[in-house]
C-alpha cells in the first residue's frame, strides 16, 4: 500500500460526522473504493467512485474525489457504534494488468 | 448478489503440513480471482492473481512453489500453503472480480504450530 496513504486513526463520538482521508498516485485509477473490515473478518465493499465523479452520496456515506489532487474522502453521517471498524481506501489500475492497491487501512473508533 | 465464500475460516496445522483453502465466487464467475494475506494491525498484501485455466501471476517475493494456486474452474480458486511454518500463520483473504469491483471473502486465519 505504499501508494495509497491514509491516517491510522480517528476517533469521533456518537452521533458526529467522521471524515476519513486518502491520498493516491497513479493518476490512471479507473475506480476508488471504500471498504470496511471488522475484527476477525473480511472486506466489505461499503462505496465506489468512478474517477470522472467528484461526488457520490449513499445513505450516510458520503465519497469525495479531488481528482487535481488525488486526494479521497470518506464522511460518515451521524456516526454509530457499529461503524467502529478499519476502512480500506483502494485505487484499481489498469496498468500492467488488473490490480486493486490498498491503503494501510484507518481505524475507526466511535465512543459512546 | 456477488457472494465470495472461503473455506475453512480456521484452520490449524501442524509444521510441514500442507493446507488448501477454497475461494468460490457464490452467485457469479470470475474469470480472475486475488489472493491476499494480511498481518495483524496491516494492510492486504496482494500474493497472487489467479486466473481461470491459467496459471496464476505471483507478485515478486511470494514463492509460488510454497503457494500454489489452482484456479479450475468460472467459481472456484484454491490455495494450497505446502510445507507449512510458523511464519506461515497469517490471515488470507480471496477476492473475485465483477467487471472493475473485486469482492472479498471472509478470510482464512491459518495457524501453524
């Protein structure tokens, strides 16, 4: 994940909107994804964007995408409890094959 | 829809054993599957890009006599970790591909005693 970069951790309360950042290179990207890893489990696709989007809305999760900058968001609406969990930012490329590059991955942690 | 199951989720073996693990892609085909192995606290590490009735692309450093990955059909790929050691111990996780969206499997926690 050495090309896709993202803070380790944030912690909001109960009801605040979270904000997760990510920062990628290869301008090429096709797609950007959002993904959520619970303890002991695998990934869960939470949202995508296409790189020719700036903005994509889905319930409570909102992407954003500054493509000028390379830089990827992820808000959580009224953040729960149970979105306490590790969310992946990954890039598709298509350069040399398919291949999906994930960041280190930003824990989330919801206090009560 | 676009279901990956992996089979077992746990398993634990002894040193120099050998121990598959099945992805199946449940109510799709994929013609390319991803094997990923995740340490504790870190990111996936991709090992492989398994391709149906081909053989499968290993990422530099991933002995692909070690992991051997068969992919024989639309929906299922395997990963067989031969001559297992403790360094083996590690979470794999597959992946299967749906046009340009991979999805994951639940992961495998394999441990070698």
């Amino acid at each position: 994940g050495e090309d896709v970069e993202q803070s380790l951790f944030l912690s909001v309360r109960e009801g605040d909107s979270s904000v997760i950042n990510c920062t990628y290179t290869d301008s090429s990207s096709t797609y950007l994804y959002w993904y959520k890893q619970e303890p002991g489990a695998g990934l869960q696709l939470l949202t995508y964007i296409f790189s020719n989007m700036d903005m994509k809305q889905d319930q409570r999760l909102t992407v954003l995408l500054n493509k000028k900058d390379k830089h990827l968001s992820l808000r959580i609406a009224d953040t729960q409890t149970g979105d306490s969990a590790i969310y992946f930012c990954a890039e598709s490329r298509r350069t040399g094959g398919f291949k999906t590059i994930f960041g280190a991955g930003t824990r989330l942690f919801v206090k009560a | 829809g676009a279901v990956v199951s992996q089979h077992p989720s746990r398993v634990i073996c002894k040193s120099g054993t050998s121990v598959k693990i099945e992805c199946r892609s449940l109510d799709f085909q994929a013609t390319t599957m991803f094997w990923y192995r995740q340490f504790p606290k870190q990111s996936l590490m991709l090992m492989a890009t398994s391709n149906e009735g081909s053989k499968a692309t290993y990422e530099q450093g991933v002995e692909k006599d070690k992991f051997l990955i068969n992919h024989a059909s639309l929906t299922l790929s395997t990963l067989t970790v031969t001559s297992a050691h403790p360094e083996d111990s590690s979470f794999y996780i597959c992946s299967a591909s749906l046009g340009d969206t991979q999805y994951f499997g639940p992961g495998t926690r394999l441990t070698v005693l």
